[in-house]
C-alpha cells in the first residue's frame, strides 16, 4: 500500500504550492473564532444544523448533504460503504493521490486509466471499457487536480449509465474557480456523488470541512459508516459565518481569474507549454530542469509544486494562483529563475 506524503516540512515563503487560499480566511470567520468559549469545546459537535445551512445554501434537502472531515474523509466514508476486497475501483489520472490510497485501503484493485491525449482530454472510451460488473468506485474531478482540465456532461452520464452498481465520484473542490455543477444530476441518478471542500476559496484547510451531496438513500447509506462527531465544533461554527460571508469569497474568486489569466499569458509570452485551467492554480511543462526550477523558485522565497511523478506530466510543475501583489512577486520571479536555468520554450504546435 502507497503511502501519501505531503512535503509540508519547512514551507517558508510565498505557498504556491499546495492550492491553498494566499490571502487568509474571512476576517469575519477569525472574529468568529476568538468567540468560541470554553464551554463550547466541552460539548460534542452536532453538524446537523450547518447541514441545513449547507443544503439551503445548494438548493438541495438537509438530507442530501453530508458534512464530512474534509474531502479526504468523503472519499474515504465512500470506499468504505461501496468496496470490498473483491471489487474494483477506476481513478482517472493524473488526479488526486487520495482516491487511490483510500481505496487500497479496502482491498480492492485499483484500475487507472490515463488520458491519452496530450491536452488531457477526459479519457470517456478509456473509462467504460475498463468498466465491469465489479466495478463499486469510480472517482474523478473536475476541474483536476493538477491539470486544471474539466469533465463534460455527456461523459459523465455516460459513466454513470454504465456503472449503476458503482459509487461515481465527482471531486468539485475546486468549484468556486470554474462556477459549473453537476449537483443537479443527483436527482436523477442514484450512484452519483459530489463533493467539495471548503480549504480552497474560503481558506479554511486547517480546520478540514467538505462534504457529499447524493441522492438520499444513496447518502444514508455512506452516514451509518461516519462518525456522529466527524466535524468539530470549531469548523462548524466557523462555517456558518465563512458561509454567509459571500463578498468575501467573490472578491477572492475575482482576483483568482485575474491572476490566472495573467500567468497563462505570461507562459505564452515565454513560450512555456501550459494547459488552460479552471481551478486556482496552472499546470506548465518546465522540462529536464523541473527539480532545479522548483528550488530555484523556493530560494526566491516562492514555493511551487514538482508534478513530475504523475502520469503524463514528465517535466511539468504546478503553481498556485494568488493575489495580484504576489502574482507580480512570482512573474518576477519566474522570469528570473528561467533565464538563469535557461528554460526552453516549448516546441512548434505544442499544446497551451
């Protein structure tokens, strides 16, 4: 079994890195959190009241969304209630390493299936000829992680007309960046699952909330494996108010676009090969030098992430978008760091 290490040892500098929010939380939901008294903490923490406010929020009936640790849990509460050790799991790749770690977990056998084309195109064929009666799982995300890349519609009700049996997830945690949902579809189709986080445009990944929205005998089933008190009483409290607070994170998801746009302009005004992205963060093909660009860019105090490993992306790193003063911050440096290294631009026709 793999086992998923994060570098987060001695993150110092501008994080770039890990897609996190770069501007803080709400000062609304700090504010917040200096009100949480010692009596609070004492008692166990009830998410049923936030699930409410959640559902409301979505459109959707309390009994329809699940608050959960973070997605990290949903997909873990998922692979628990569909997998056994004689049953298969599809996880589209590259993606995120969790749905893969999770599922081992289980037992089961993980099936990958790798885009094939070189914008990474979701790979539809690829999917449902490796579906087969065993199939319980089948998690994907959209906008990715690291590409950036969206699923369409019609290839994900075509995977989910094909695997009736199987728990189809729909990792949405970068939602607030692309603006388009698939939860409408949960009406119509049992197997599907959604879910979202709020550790990315709302900056609340040190206090881990997500959650799933599912049809509700669907999701019924994934409660009875979740822990009663899975959130604690310091994110829920928080994420009443981070909720309500909706100037805030449309400013923050502005600034986000903006600084994307400026940085897929910037690799191609350098001639850096990069895939369009819908989430807050791009994904670039340095090439051979990828290590060396990596610590370059953290000696000019900016940290962004090495994706070498992944499949289909030798030589690439992603970056994460932030605000316009760091953005500036890190074309400075970008500049700098390629010049030195003498970072190639990319061949004839290859793919922006």
């Amino acid at each position: 079994m793999k086992e998923y290490r994060p570098p987060l040892a001695g993150r110092q500098g501008l994080r770039l890195d890990f897609n996190e929010n770069t501007s803080g939380c709400s000062p609304k939901v700090l504010a917040r959190l200096r009100k949480i008294t010692a009596d609070d903490l004492t008692r166990y923490p009830e998410r049923a009241p936030l699930e409410v406010k959640v559902a409301a929020k979505l459109r959707l009936a309390p009994h329809q969304v699940l608050l959960t640790n973070g997605v990290d849990e949903a997909i873990h509460l998922l692979c628990e209630t569909y997998l056994e050790s004689n049953h298969e799991a599809i996880i589209v790749v590259p993606t995120f390493g969790m749905y893969e770690l999770f599922v081992q977990q289980t037992g089961a056998r993980v099936v990958t299936v790798e885009a094939n084309t070189p914008d990474f195109t979701f790979a539809l064929a690829r999917v449902l000829a490796a579906i087969t009666p065993r199939t319980k799982f089948i998690a994907f995300a959209s906008p990715n992680n690291p590409t950036g890349a969206i699923i369409q519609r019609s290839d994900l009700l075509a995977i989910l007309g094909a695997a009736p049996q199987a728990a189809v997830l729909l990792d949405e945690a970068y939602f607030d960046f692309h603006g388009e949902t698939f939860l409408p579809e949960i009406e119509r189709y049992e197997n599907l699952f959604i879910a979202r986080t709020f550790s990315k445009a709302y900056g609340l990944a040190g206090l881990r909330t997500g959650f799933l929205a599912a049809d509700m005998r669907t999701l019924n089933a994934v409660r009875k494996v979740a822990s009663p008190y899975n959130v604690n009483g310091a994110s829920l409290a928080c994420l009443e108010t981070a909720l309500d607070d909706e100037e805030f994170i449309a400013d923050y998801v502005q600034q986000i676009a903006k600084g994307r746009a400026t940085l897929e302009k910037e690799f191609a005004l350098m001639g850096i090969q990069f895939w369009p992205s819908r989430a807050n963060f791009v994904l670039c093909r340095i090439g051979e030098a990828h290590k060396e660009f990596v610590i370059a860019m953290g000696e000019r105090g900016i940290l962004v992430r090495d994706r070498d490993s992944d499949p289909g992306c030798a030589g690439c790193v992603r970056i994460t978008i932030g605000t316009a003063p760091q953005m500036e911050e890190l074309l400075d440096a970008l500049r700098d760091v390629c010049s030195k290294l003498r970072i190639a631009p990319m061949r004839a026709g290859a793919v922006r």
